[in-house]
C-alpha cells in the first residue's frame, strides 16, 4: 500500500511524527501547493493527514499555498483511499463529507487547549504524555489495517486514560468509521 503523509511542518505538532514513524515506505510533504499535494493523494492508497486543523480542514500554517491543505475541495480525491485523519475537529469535517477512516475530534495537544475545553489545570508534562503515548500507539499498529491500529491503540490509550485527564479527554473524542 502506498501511503502518503500530509503533515505541514511546525513544532507544536512533531510529537505527531510517531504515526508514521515505524512505516517502512512513505510519501511525506510538509509544504507545497494545492496541486502537488493534490497529484500526491491520486498516486497513492493510504492518506495520513496530521496537524493542526478545523471541522473545516487541515490547516497549512503556512507551509502550504491558502489557509487550508485539506479542505472541501480535497473530498472527491479520498474515494477508495484509506484515509487518517488527525486534528482538532476533524471528526466534523469527516461527518461533513460522509467520509470514512480513523479521525479525531477536538484533540487537546497542549496546555492552553486543555483550558479552554475546561480540563483541570494540567501541567505540560500531563500533556506531552497524552501527546506521546497516542502518536507512538497508533504508530505501533498503523501499518496493520486501520480497524486494527485502531483497536490497539485505544485499548492502551484508555489505559492511561484512567490517570491522565488529557489523555481522558482525547480518548472520548477518537473515531473509526470503515
């Protein structure tokens, strides 16, 4: 399966890298234009989205041309592909489109986020660990089919879920539709 990971390069969303990490063979593009990207998804079967996002899109913080890499205009091309989406409220643009594949809802990444969704004051390190343990779990199984990376990693993810409120949070809000 040929996979391919839009990703717009920025800092606050490295910890997402261990997805795809243990893949053996991938595509990746963390900056370009619309029709780059857009050549990208039609040549490959697996689509890995990842960054920061609304129910609108994935953002291109500014690495891709517009405010969107992923967005409405993008749908048609994810037919017969299998498709990950990660970032905050992804969940309502997949609903949106009737689109299928694992997605998250709004996903608290960092300490301002876990305020603004009314989580009990965290420090970063809370954070980082909800950060870390999802992307390194998924990660782990990602290669597999996606009912299966799914399972695996919500299985230890809820795990850490009973002592950290983010990961709590987060572990409410991940979604598999095949």
């Amino acid at each position: 399966m040929k996979t391919l990971i839009i990703h717009p390069d920025d800092r606050s969303t490295d910890f997402l890298r261990a997805i795809y990490a243990p893949l053996k063979e991938y595509t990746l593009t963390t900056m370009g234009t619309r029709k780059e990207v857009n050549e990208l998804i039609k040549s490959h079967d697996r689509i890995i989205m990842c960054g920061h996002g609304t129910p609108w899109g994935l953002l291109s913080v500014g690495k891709f041309e517009g405010s969107y890499i992923i967005d409405y205009n993008t749908v048609p091309l994810f037919e017969d592909r299998e498709c990950v989406f990660i970032w905050c409220n992804a969940d309502r643009f997949v609903n949106t489109y009737s689109l299928k594949g694992l997605y998250s809802g709004m996903f608290v990444s960092e300490v301002g986020e876990a305020i603004m969704m009314g989580l009990p004051r965290v420090p970063q390190n809370t954070v980082d660990e909800s950060n870390d343990t999802f992307a390194k779990l998924l990660g782990e199984g990602i290669d597999k089919d996606l009912y299966h990376a799914y399972h695996k990693m919500m299985e230890s993810y809820e795990k850490l879920a009973e002592k950290n409120p983010v990961a709590k949070y987060n572990s409410e809000r991940l979604y598999l539709v095949l």
